[in-house]
C-alpha cells in the first residue's frame, strides 16, 4: 500500500495490524504488570527497594506514552486513503464488502464458501 504496489492476498487481518495488537499487548500489558507493581508497595508488610520502585515508575511511565502514541498512531491510520472505508465500520460493526473484497481477499473468499454452504 505504501510503496503503491499491489497488496498480497490477505486474510481477516492485514500485516500491519497484526503488527499494532502485538504493540498494544505489549505496552498495555506493561503498565497492568508496572501498575500491579506500584499498588503493592501500599500493601502492608510489602517494601520493594527504591531501585525496584523507581524502574517500576519509569517503565510504567514509558508505556502510558506508548500506549498514548499507539492510539494516537491508530488513528491516524485513517490519513491514508484506503484505511477511511473502515471508519464507520468502527461504529456500525460491518465493513463495505467490495473493500473487504479488494483488502482481504483471502477471508473474503471463505465468507462467500461459507455464506454458500448456509444458503
């Protein structure tokens, strides 16, 4: 898509947002395990070292910003021109078919074997 060369085949899901899940997973789950680590330091009984303290801090703050950035970066997915058919997808659910068609040619066609076998 960038480089103006035709897409291969794909499935459900394009490369590049196989890409995003995994970086959201991973900055997302840093701050769940970074924000478990700061509310244990309030439990009673329970003193982690200042230097555990302080890489917790600076870890769990480093991935709100990535999270912050991935969201923002998500977003903008939608300055190029291909990726706008998907906004009302994001409130309605379904996506255009002929994009669907032209994008995941791969899950389109096992959408079709399946609607076939049904009906």
């Amino acid at each position: 898509m960038l480089l103006k060369q035709k897409e291969p085949p794909s499935e459900k899901y394009l490369p590049e947002q196989r890409i995003a899940y995994l970086y959201f997973v991973i900055s997302i789950g840093l701050v769940i395990v970074t924000g478990i680590m700061k509310v244990i330091k309030n439990i009673m009984g329970v003193q982690p070292t200042n230097g555990i303290l302080f890489w917790g801090a600076q870890l769990h703050n480093l991935a709100t910003v990535m999270v912050i950035l991935g969201v923002v970066m998500h977003l903008a997915a939608f300055i190029v021109k291909e990726n706008r058919k998907l906004l009302p997808g994001m409130f309605t659910g379904y996506v255009d078919e002929e994009y669907v068609k032209e994008r995941h040619s791969l899950w389109y066609k096992k959408l079709k074997k399946t609607y076939e076998k049904q009906y």
